[in-house]
C-alpha cells in the first residue's frame, strides 16, 4: 500500500526560533506556529493549535531571519517520537520536520503588507513541486485576514438522493 507524508501549514510564529547544533555540529532550529482553526458554524471562534516545527541543516540557518509574528508557509512532513523522561514517564512528541519555510509577512510590516494568496490546486505547482504564491492586495482597512475553509460550491439539494430499505436506529454507538 503507498503512503504519503506531506502537510503544508500557514500560521504564526508564536516566538524567535530557538536556533542549536547537534554534537555531530548539524544546525537545528525548533519553533512553534500558531494556527487558527477555521470559524464554527455559529459563529464562535474556534480557537487555535500550536504546531511545533522543526528545520535542520540550511533550513535551520535560514530559521535565523524569521522572527515572533512573522507568518510563516511551512511544508514538510508529520514525524512521532516518545521517549522517557526523568521520572520515568512516557513521553510523545509529534512535530512538523519542515522541508521548507517561507516567510508571507514579517510582523515589522504587517500595516503595508497583507498575506498572500496561495494556491495548492493540482495545476498550480512550479516546476519545483512547490505552490504558486501570490500577494494580495494592500488593504489597510481589513488587516484581519480569515480564511473560510468550508466548500460552497455545490449548495444545491441532491436531486436523486439514495433510497435504503431499513431505517436506522436511533440509538447510534457514536
């Protein structure tokens, strides 16, 4: 069975990177982005998550130049580890290992600039395999950017809708 392992995540550096070398002298560089969830259906805010990323290597040295509120397109791949701390408890750890980083808007500039538009449609890739990103337009009026996630394009009602012989129960175990 093939797999595959490739998240992209748009969000905001929740603090500075905290930039390390291995003893093998490997950079490392380990942040956190905030990602908001998309709005609930009342209204209400759905809150956020905290993703922690991870870069090595000469995407660690490029992590140097990101800073606290930047907003920041992160690709790479979900990894797990767990292993046991000074009080012998178990520990879990799933991170992002980024295989790239790239900065949409600095939080120096964020009354000049307004994040981009990025689009991941099948045709929209490069020749790299990467997203075709564009900026938006300036808008000093709407600086709170959401993004709606919800499919709209087919609002219509299912004209031949499937027919089954047996109701449910209504006792569903979930």
């Amino acid at each position: 069975m093939a797999s595959q392992n490739k998240i992209v995540i748009v969000g905001t550096v929740e603090s500075q990177p905290d930039i390390k070398a291995t003893n093998a002298g490997d950079s490392i560089s380990k942040l956190t982005l905030r990602v908001d969830r998309p709005q609930r259906q009342d209204g209400m805010h759905a809150g956020h998550d905290s993703v922690p990323v991870v870069a090595w290597q000469n995407l660690a040295e490029t992590a140097q130049s990101i800073n606290a509120g930047d907003v920041l397109l992160v690709e790479g791949q979900i990894q797990t580890r767990n292993y046991e701390d000074q009080n012998g408890f178990r520990v879990y750890v799933t991170e992002v290992h980024a295989r790239q980083l790239k900065p949409l808007m600095n939080s120096g500039s964020m009354n000049t600039t307004s994040v981009a538009n990025v689009n991941y449609s099948e045709g929209s890739l490069n020749q790299d395999n990467q997203p075709h990103i564009e900026p938006l337009e300036s808008n000093s009026e709407n600086k709170d950017v959401s993004f709606d996630f919800n499919d709209h394009s087919n609002n219509d009602i299912i004209q031949n809708a499937p027919k089954f012989d047996t109701p449910a129960e209504d006792d569903v175990p979930f």
